[in-house]
C-alpha cells in the first residue's frame, strides 16, 4: 500500500486517520479504506491470534476488520502492519455496519 495517499505515507498522517492511528480512529480507517476494500481482506497465514480487548476472550483476527465472537467488539490491523502487537480496538460502544 505503498505511495497511496489514503493510507498516508508519510509521518504527516500519523496518528490523524492513518495507518499509524490508534483505537476507534485506526478501526474506522481501515474500515473505509479504499472504499471499504481492505475490511475484509484475509490476513495472510490465516491471520493474527490475539484477545479481545473488550472482553478479554481469544479468538483469530482473519481479516484486517472484525469481530470478537464472544462480544462482537470490533478491532483492527492495517496492512502495513505484520505483528498483532499492532490490532486496536474501537470500544465497546462501536458498531459494525
């Protein structure tokens, strides 16, 4: 996703919208990027092992967009990002559309 503007390139976008964000506003990034293209784009090696940050369960973050099972709160990883040290959270009260 190199040298695409929506996904700010350079350090200007960090932490305004961007790759870079964090929590609600990373979520609501890659959720609308590429006009919603990149939310359900598999994680490639069957995606990330983490923990729901709302609720604590475990479950595989799949696509770069989803869903705990358990709680159904919403978390997140960019492509640029290749660890789940990097998935966020959008809190309890967002919803999925």
């Amino acid at each position: 996703m190199s040298g695409c503007p929506s996904c700010g390139g350079s350090t200007e976008k960090h932490g305004s919208g961007g790759p870079f964000s964090t929590g609600r506003e990373l979520v609501e990034f890659v959720y609308n990027a590429h006009g919603g293209s990149v939310k359900n784009k598999l994680i490639a090696d069957g995606g990330y092992e983490t923990t729901c940050q709302g609720c604590n369960a475990a479950f595989t973050l799949t696509t770069h967009v989803g869903k705990c099972p358990e709680c159904g709160g919403v978390h997140a990883i960019a492509p640029v990002h290749r660890s789940a040290e990097h998935i966020q959270f959008a809190g309890k009260d967002f919803v999925m559309e």
